[in-house]
C-alpha cells in the first residue's frame, strides 16, 4: 500500500498484520474513492475517524488538506499511524487521538470540511457513525464512507445528503456533501 498522489507520492504505508484490528482499504478502493473527491480536498481540514494505518487521512494530507485528526482506539493502530505521517513527513499536520471514535464525534465541538468513515464491517458502527458525522461537518463538508457493498445507508441526515455512491466488487464508497 502507498500513497496515491501529493507531496508523499509512492511512499509504502505500514500496516498490522491480519485483519483482526485493521482491515485497511485496497489500493484500488482508495484510489477510486479519491477519485471522487480530488478538487474538493485541497485547504479543507479533515478527520479521519477509525484510521486504522491512517491511510485515508494520509492521503488528503499529500493532496493539500491543512490538518488531519487521526481517531483510533487500538494503541498499536495509532503507534502505526505515527510512523507512517512520519515516514510520508505530514506528522506536522497530524493530530492522533486514542479514543472511541463515537465518543470523540459526539462530544467535539470541532467542525471538518472532510471526514473518512471507515469502521469495521458488520458491527452496525457506520450506520451510528454517519449521523454524529454529519453534525460535525461544515458548510459545504464532505463525509466520504466505506462500507460492504450490501451494507444500506441512509441517503440524508438533516442538511447532509448523498451525493454519490460508487461500487468496487464487495466494497462501497459513499460521498455525502453538507448544504452550504
């Protein structure tokens, strides 16, 4: 796994064994899901919930995102997440928080022009996660989500709607955007 594009361009990622704690998103996955938002990252501050390897808020970084808060519960996750904003030298803009990433979302009173929902499948947590989401997100805010393609959604929450959804074999990647 690397980075797609940016200042970091082609630096490997580390990731923890197994899937067991981390699941991380294919490069194919990222790639499209990047895809779909490329001219809208620049400037924006993002956060990137359940990171895992931190990969997703890695990328924005290289792409131009100002800062990134990094939410993971798993220690080991985050001490990966830190080697890999360093190894990409983005450590800088990086804010790394071991919290429950719901906990965090429900009682931060910060807002994001960009949040990556990524939990593990089959726990119900995306479905929990896109409405606290969507209350942290500014005017115009993109909340970009992975989940298994058969998972449903909801296609609005108050002034945040679906804009996209796009299918990668048994992944899919939501786009949902915040009236300005």
């Amino acid at each position: 796994m690397r980075v797609i594009t940016g200042s970091a361009r082609g630096v490997p990622l580390a990731t923890l064994p197994g899937e067991d704690v981390v699941r991380p998103t294919s490069q194919r996955v990222k790639e499209a899901m990047f895809s779909a938002i490329q001219f809208e990252i620049e400037g924006r501050a993002a956060l990137d919930a359940f990171a895992g390897s931190g990969q997703l808020g890695i990328e924005a970084l290289s792409r131009g995102a100002v800062s990134c808060v990094f939410l993971e519960q798993d220690g080991a996750a985050l001490k990966m997440t830190a080697k890999n904003l360093e190894r990409c030298k983005l450590a800088g803009q990086a804010k790394l928080l071991q919290v429950d990433a719901l906990q965090y979302l429900r009682r931060s009173a910060d807002l994001y022009g960009l949040i990556f929902l990524d939990p593990p499948y089959g726990k119900d947590l995306l479905g929990r996660a896109i409405p606290v989401a969507a209350e942290k997100l500014g005017p115009g805010g993109l909340l970009v989500c992975e989940a298994g393609a058969r998972e449903s959604l909801p296609e609005r929450h108050g002034d945040v709607a679906l804009r996209k959804e796009y299918k990668h074999g048994k992944t899919k990647i939501c786009v949902y955007q915040k009236e300005e």
